[in-house]
C-alpha cells in the first residue's frame, strides 16, 4: 500500500500539478517532435534555453520567462536557418546549443548563489516548482492544447507530407515555426521538472512506447500523455520515498518502461 | 469558346542565372491527356510547380481555368513525384485522401461529413475503398500510388499533374494505373499531365506527348520527330514505340 501522506506537502502536490501538466505536454508535443524528426533541434532548442536562464539569474529577472525567450528566438532561427539552407540544420542547431550552455555557464558563475540552482537547471528539480510556476505551466499547457486542436489536420498534414502540403496552398513555413515554438515552450516548462540534460527522454520516450501499441493519432497522443503521467508519479514517489534526485528517477522510470516495452513487442 | 485549361505564354524560369525553362508555350483543353517527357533536370518538376503557383514566372504568363495558378488550385490536383513518407507513420487511408481536402476547406476549419463523403468516393474511383480504414503503411507500393491519385482527385479537380506517379511501382501495377488515369480522362473528362521518362509506357495511353528540356518540343499532337528527341536530350536516342497505331515517332525521312 502506498502511503498517501506526502500529498499533505505543498511542494509535493506543486511537484505533482506541475508533473502531469507536462506530462499533457509531452504527450501531444512529444508525438509531433518524434513525427517530424525534430528530435535533435528540440535538444538543441533546450540547450539553448539555457543561455537565456543565466541572464535572468545574472541580470536578477525570472530565469524561466528568460528561459522562453531564448528558446522561442533559437526555436525561429533554426527554422529560418532551414528554410534557407545557406548552413545545414545540424550545423545551426550544434552552434546555437553550445553558445546557449557556454553562455549559461558563465552568466550563472558570475551571479551569486548559483552552485544549487545551477544543478537544479542541469538535472531538474520538481520538487522546487512553486504554485506560480504550477499556474503558468497549466496555462502554457492550455494554450498549446488549443492550438493542436485547432490546427489538428494543418500538422497532420504538415508531418505526413511537407512537399505535398506546400503544393496545396498550406502555409508550411508558418506552421513549421509555430511547432517549433510550441517545442521551445514544452523544452522550458520540462526543463524545470527533469533538467535540460533530460528533457529529450521525457519528450520522446512516452511518445515512442506509446505509438508502437496505439492506433491513430488521437490514441497515440492519449497513451502517451497517460505513460508520461505515469512516469513522473512513479519517479516522484520513489524519489522522495528513497531521497534521490527527482529527475533522474523520473527518467529512468521511463527509460525501463521504453526497454520493456521493446523487449515485449518483439 | 470554352476557355483553356491551361494557357502558358512565353514563360521563362531562371534560377542562379540560368534558364530552367526557356520561353514555354503551352495550351490544354478539357479532355486533353498531356505525356510530358525529357531528360531529368530538364525542367518537367518544374513547370508542375509552376502550373501550381509555387514557383513565379520570371516572364510570360501562366493561366489555370483562366485564373493565376495559385487561385485555381481547389480545381487542380496534384501528385507529387513519389511521396516519400515514414512508413510506420501512424495515418490511415481514409486521413490520407482527406489531406487533399484542405484546399477546399481552408485553414483550422475541421472536414465535415461531405468531406468524408468525398474521400470515399475518391476511394472507390481508385479501387481501394474496402482499404480505408488501413494504416497507409501497411499498403504495398501500387496500392499506395493508388491512394495517393485519390487524394488528388479528393478536391474533384478538373486538372490533374501527376509527377512520375509510376515511380517504383512494378509493371503489372503500371499497366492497372495507366488504365485507371485513362478511365479518369475519358469518362470523368479530367485533363492530365502525365510526366514520365518512360515515352514507350505512357505513348499508349496519352492522347498528346510533349518533350520537356529547357525548351518544350510540342506539336499540339501525338508525334514528335526524331529532330525534336535528339535536340531536347542532346543525343540520337533511339526509340521503340510499340503498338502502332500509337506511334510516337515519325519515320524517319
């Protein structure tokens, strides 16, 4: 029997709000960025992210709204890199991810304090997310959700068949910088829960079991937000019932769930 | 009277300073069956995507339905050359020919029941109708194309551009598709043009057969003489056009 009492903690239920809302998150935004073969620029766009929160800890502003920032502008300019094709993607996305740590690394040296936060930024900690954090992720949560489903058979077709989708008039440049967005917020919001170093594995992992047993978009998109959900209730608890870091148990839930998922659909 | 399907005039495309195409002049009426040949970078995806409004004319003009190609493209269908796709990507057939709904439903509005209606029709146009609740990907090669042809006739067009659509299917598959495009063109009237490379498969079929390399070598007929094939690849090529009456070449004289 699990014991129920840790729910009497606010950062505990904080933690656990902020959890499931990514884990919505991820389920829909994962899908696309698996779909799309986005998997690498959404990394690079995490990285970078964290250039933007060591200049709000430097300049002493909200780190996680700089955070957005600078994974919004990296998000558009690795697209408007590829639209152009001057420089290859990979190249872009390989520049503009170690000058977002580099930077990110320094700016947080030169601040005060930054030994703890910088650790938490690197490898998540869910259990310092406090209620404002719970409401802007929600909100943030909300308003993608929004969006996928008003643009529902725009990205379906944006990820199915790009040439096609240009041919028949559909605005796939837009649409494309918009998912990237959409990714850069996601990146942010998860980066407080499992760290930019994870990120990825929480955006794609549920993602990926959950396509290989579902059928159709939809359902793929609703196992995956319920293994994601999973995942970080699963890595909370045994992270505060044993005291180790939230997201690397987090993570490594999701990754023997992804090793036996594989192991068993063979 | 009945105004041209499509009307090209004089167009150029230049890209970095070179011609793609070089003065085109192209005239379809409805019915027409156009085969549209030439050696690969010759031009052919590009004049597609031209009639399409996706790439501008540097001069001369192009109407569609008497129309800017970008307006008319609810009434053109189109396939591209061989869509490449994940294979595993998680999309059935039914979905797939709804995509080629979007030009007549427009941005964030959803596919109604006439929508549905229309891809199952579409379906049943190409044979493939008991195959619609299938994931695409479990589809062979050919049964694919076929979808694909659905989802261009999805928008019930009355032009379709086909970019190599027989790309990578095997040759029995061919022949059905050929006879498909043909039972489109007579009985439902759908003017077509069919690129290809391969004149001796589509010459049975077309109705009218044009040669594509900078320049088009196009007579308002089925017939091009040996001048016109060896001036548009830049070699004597030789040809076998089997199943005379349906000859492309002219005896030599």
């Amino acid at each position: 029997m699990i014991d129920l009492d840790f729910l009497q903690y606010d950062f505990m239920r904080n933690a656990l709000a902020a959890g499931l809302a990514a884990s919505v998150l991820c389920g829909v935004i994962g899908i696309y960025v698996i779909l799309n073969k986005i998997v690498f620029i959404s990394d690079g766009i995490a990285h970078a992210a964290f250039g933007g929160i060591g200049l709000g800890y430097f300049l002493g502003y909200d780190p996680l709204a700089f955070g957005i920032g600078s994974a919004v502008i990296t998000a558009l300019g690795i697209g408007m890199v590829s639209s152009r094709a001057r420089i290859s993607e990979d190249t872009a996305i390989g520049v503009f991810m170690a000058t977002g740590m580099a930077l990110g690394i320094m700016l947080l040296t030169l601040s005060q304090g930054y030994a703890r936060d910088l650790y938490g930024y690197l490898f998540g900690n869910i259990l310092a997310v406090t209620r404002s954090d719970v409401l802007l992720i929600a909100a943030l949560t909300l308003i993608i959700l929004a969006l996928v489903f008003l643009l529902y058979k725009e990205f379906l077709l944006l990820s199915f068949d790009p040439i096609y989708a240009q041919a028949i008039g559909l605005p796939v440049q837009s649409l494309r910088l918009l998912l990237l967005v959409m990714v850069a917020f996601s990146v942010v919001i998860l980066i407080k829960i499992v760290g930019i170093i994870m990120v990825i594995a929480l955006l794609t992992i549920p993602g990926a079991i959950s396509r290989r047993h579902m059928l159709g978009l939809p359902a793929i998109m609703a196992g995956s937000i319920l293994l994601g959900a999973i995942f970080v209730t699963i890595g909370l608890l045994i992270s505060y019932e044993l005291d180790v870091p939230s997201g690397a148990t987090i993570i490594l839930t999701a990754a023997l769930a992804f090793f036996l998922s594989t192991v068993l659909s063979r | 009277m009945t105004e041209n399907i499509v009307s090209i005039k004089g167009l150029w495309i230049c890209r970095a300073l070179h011609a793609v195409l070089e003065d085109i002049n192209l005239e379809l009426a409805a019915g027409d069956f156009l085969g549209l040949i030439g050696p690969n970078g010759g031009g052919k995806s590009t004049l597609l995507k031209a009639m399409l409004g996706l790439i501008k004319p540097d001069r001369g003009s192009i109407a569609i339905f008497g129309l800017p190609p970008a307006a008319a493209r609810s009434r053109v269908g189109y396939m591209p050359q061989k869509t490449v796709f994940d294979q595993s990507f998680p999309v059935n057939v039914l979905d797939v020919v709804l995509m080629g709904r979007y030009s007549r439903t427009g941005l964030m509005h959803r596919y109604g029941p006439h929508d549905r209606i229309a891809a199952q029709n579409a379906l049943a146009a190409v044979g493939m109708e008991d195959r619609a609740m299938r994931e695409i990907g479990a589809l062979s090669g050919g049964e694919q194309q076929r979808v694909f042809v659905a989802r261009s006739l999805v928008s019930d067009p009355k032009l379709l551009l086909l970019d190599e659509p027989t790309a990578g299917v095997d040759s029995a598959q061919q022949t059905d598709f050929y006879d498909l495009l043909c039972h489109l063109n007579r009985d439902q009237g759908i003017a077509i043009v069919l690129v290809s490379h391969d004149v001796t498969a589509i010459s049975k079929y077309v109705s009218k057969i044009a040669c594509l390399n900078q320049r088009l070598y196009y007579h308002d007929s089925k017939e091009l003489s040996n001048e016109d094939i060896e001036k548009a690849y830049g070699c004597p090529v030789e040809m076998i056009a089997h199943g005379t009456p349906h000859r492309v070449l002219r005896e030599h004289d």
